[in-house]
C-alpha cells in the first residue's frame, strides 16, 4: 500500500465497514455499485422497528430524516418495496411536509404509482420524473431518487446517499 491508487482511502475502508455491519441484519445485502457512483455514495440503514420509520410498516406510508444537508422521504410503495426520494419539491424549494409519526409528508398514490407533493399536487413517478404539474408554476426539475436495498421480512433497509 505504497501508492494512494493501490491503497483504500480511510474514508472508503469505513465507510466499507460501516455497509457490511449493517449487512447481517439483510439476507441479500452485498455492496452494490449503483450505476458507477458506489465511492460517492453513503448508506445509511433504518428499521422499521424503530419509532421514526413505523409509519413505513403500511403500503403508502412514509418517514423522513435527514443526513448533512440531504433530506430524504422514504416511501412504502408496496410490500416489498420502499423508495428514497429527496423531501425538497422542485416546484418552489418547499419541504414535502412534515415528518411527525402520523403527519402525512407527501401522499404515495397506488393506482397512479406517483408521489404526490402535498403543497401543490406535483406528481413524480418512481423515477422522480415529473408526471403531474401543479395548477401554479411548473415542475421543470426531476425529484431526486436515492437507491435502496430492502428486506421486508426482517424490515432492515439501507439508503444510499450522495456524499
């Protein structure tokens, strides 16, 4: 380890470390490199044994949280699924509302399959293209989407996020 191309960075070894302690509580978890962007990317895990995501325990449900300056909306779109979304809206910069157990951030619409802002109605597909503009302004932006590995059964998920 005598050249900084031939060595791990201390930054990639613990951030390396810190996926593969959260790996035994998901049964398929391996380190994914999400379309070129796995040194760029931080992974955070949730549970849904814990207070700030039960919410996500039901299809439709949400919870929020935030890490540096990115905040993230987590959304139960199915029973296998939860998708990350950033929570500003690029509408007009608003947060998606609020994030108290029960509060809804943002509405998950099964039948249209889009995340529905709950200030003015801007509707993002799973991709975070935009699918539905509001009666004011325009949605000219996408919405963020962050990858997420999810185990329903143990209901263990990692996010992961932009550095």
């Amino acid at each position: 380890m005598s050249s900084d191309s031939e060595a791990m960075s201390r930054r990639s070894a613990i951030k390396a470390i810190a996926v593969l302690s959260v790996c035994p509580l998901i049964q398929s978890c391996e380190f994914v490199n999400h379309d070129g962007l796995e040194s760029e990317l931080e992974a955070t895990g949730f549970s849904l044994d814990d207070p700030d995501f039960e919410d996500l325990t039901s299809v439709g449900g949400t919870a929020c949280f935030a890490l540096g300056a990115v905040e993230v909306l987590l959304v139960r779109t199915s029973e296998q699924e939860v998708l990350a979304f950033n929570r500003i809206c690029p509408h007009n910069s608003l947060s998606m509302g609020p994030c108290d157990s029960g509060a809804q951030a943002a509405q998950w619409d099964e039948q249209e399959e889009m995340l529905v802002c709950q200030w003015h109605q801007s509707g993002f597909d799973r991709n975070g293209e935009v699918v539905q503009q509001p009666t004011v302004g325009s949605v000219d932006e996408p919405l963020q989407v962050y990858p997420v590995e999810f185990d329903a059964e143990t209901g263990e998920g990692i996010v992961f996020l932009p550095e």
